[in-house]
C-alpha cells in the first residue's frame, strides 16, 4: 500500500519500484501451530537502486509485534541476497514486507517468498 509506484508480479517476482515513499505488503496469517518453520525471502536489487533505498522482511507471531528477519537489504547491494529465519514457533504467522525504492527506473525483485516445514530442513 502506497500511494505511487508499483508493486506487481511481473517474470514469476515481485517487482517494486520508486514512488519515493515506502510501500507495505503483508501475507495473510498462515497456521504454523503444529510445527516449527523456515521462512526465507530473495531480493535482487536492479541496477541504479540507491543505497538509501531498502527491504525489510519481518515475521508477526500471535499478533504480536513485527520482528525484523535478517538484516535490511539495501540499495547498492550486487547479486541476489536471501533473508532467512528459521525455527519459527506459535500459532499464527504473518510476514511483513517494506520496501523503499525512490525512482521511477529502479526496482527491486522479490521471488520465492517460502514458508516450509522447518523439521524437513
């Protein structure tokens, strides 16, 4: 949610692009009550993304309040980075991201947001 840009799904990946202001996007609460779990998230910064600019992955267990996962990947960053937390517990889990991008030609790419079965890893 934010009031320009994009955040769409373009190429099987999220694509987020400048507007400036840092845009929200939230899952739906996933059931995790019956197991721990892995949640991991890649981000590729395209080219021209400023330092300035970021994603942030966080995990809210329960209602509670968000937890950042991993460090923020920002702007300037080569290849593709990987958030990852693992042995999640609780009942409900819902993912936050936020993401500021602030050009109109820079994006960042989000592909395989999981969430899987921490026992099986």
């Amino acid at each position: 949610m934010r009031s320009s840009g994009r955040f769409e799904v373009g190429g099987g990946r999220l694509m987020i692009n400048g507007a400036g202001e840092e845009g929200v996007f939230e899952t739906a609460e996933i059931n995790i009550s019956s197991r721990a779990v892995r949640v991991s998230l890649e981000v590729q910064a395209g080219v021209g993304v400023d330092s300035g600019d970021y994603v942030r992955l966080y995990q809210i267990i329960d209602g509670g309040q968000p937890v950042l996962i991993g460090e923020p990947i920002k702007g300037k960053t080569a290849g593709t980075q990987v958030l990852t937390e693992t042995n999640i517990t609780g009942s409900k889990l819902k993912l936050r991201i936020e993401s500021k991008v602030t050009a109109s030609d820079e994006f960042f790419y989000l592909d395989n947001l999981r969430v899987e079965d921490g026992e099986r890893l």
